[in-house]
C-alpha cells in the first residue's frame, strides 16, 4: 500500500506541475490579453505581472522536480497549497469588487471573466495539494 501511495502522491504533483506550466503558456502566449486582464484588474502599477509567467515556470520546475525525483514533495505540496489558498483570497477579492470582468488572468486568453468554476478548480488544486502531504502511515489513519 505504501509504494501505490507514493506513486499516488507522486502522480498527483506531477499533475500540479502540469497546471503550472499550462498557465504560464498561456499567458506567454496571449501577453497583451494576459496584460488586459491584469490592468482591469486595477492592481499597483509596482506589481511586475508581466513576470507571473516566469515564477509559474519556475513553480512548474520544482514542482516537476518534486514529483519526479521524489525530492522534497510533502514541502512542495504545502507550498502549492498556500499559493491556491492565496489565489482563492484574489478571487474572493476581485469578485467583492466586481473587477475581474476580462478574467482573473489565470490561463490567458483561455479564460473569461471570473466564474464559480475559478473557484472550483482552485478549491480542487488546494484539496489537492493539501492531500499529497501526509505520510503514508498518517493517510492510513486518517
């Protein structure tokens, strides 16, 4: 049962990698829609969004990393689930202040407007996350 759960575990992170790499793509891909998005938004003109797509590489990297070496996966997995909690608050935010009319800028030209479904699949990522973390023992408790 261990070897199925870190294979699991490994699996699942892989997948997060991959979601990582999707959204910076698409980003890279439609710059001047992701740069609307994010001028609707009304963010500080300090925030360097333009570099978003370069971190989300590098989050892709570590993650892929993580998953494929078994390197450091329980840190990874607590570091993607913090960064979806944060992108739920942004979400919850933009829509309190009915900004986000372009989109949340998460995929680019993929994504329209800011919908339940922004909030789903964040909500799913975090559980996600959040569920490759325990040990094998722990999960077998739980």
């Amino acid at each position: 049962m261990n070897s199925v759960w870190a294979i699991a575990r490994r699996v699942a992170l892989f997948g997060l990698a991959l979601v990582w790499l999707v959204a910076a793509v698409a980003k890279l891909h439609a710059a001047s829609t992701f740069s609307s998005q994010t001028a609707a938004l009304g963010l500080p003109s300090w925030l360097p969004m333009g570099a978003l797509p370069y971190g989300e590489i590098a989050l892709f990297l570590v993650t892929a990393a993580a998953s494929l070496f078994a390197w450091r996966i329980r840190p990874v997995a607590v570091l993607n689930g913090a960064i979806y909690i944060f992108f739920l608050i942004f979400l919850t935010w933009e829509k309190a202040h009915h900004l986000g009319a372009l989109g949340c800028g998460c995929f680019g030209a993929l994504q329209h407007g800011i919908t339940p479904s922004d909030f789903i699949r964040d909500g799913l990522l975090m559980v996600l996350s959040f569920a490759i973390v325990p040990k094998p023992r722990e999960a077998a408790s739980a």
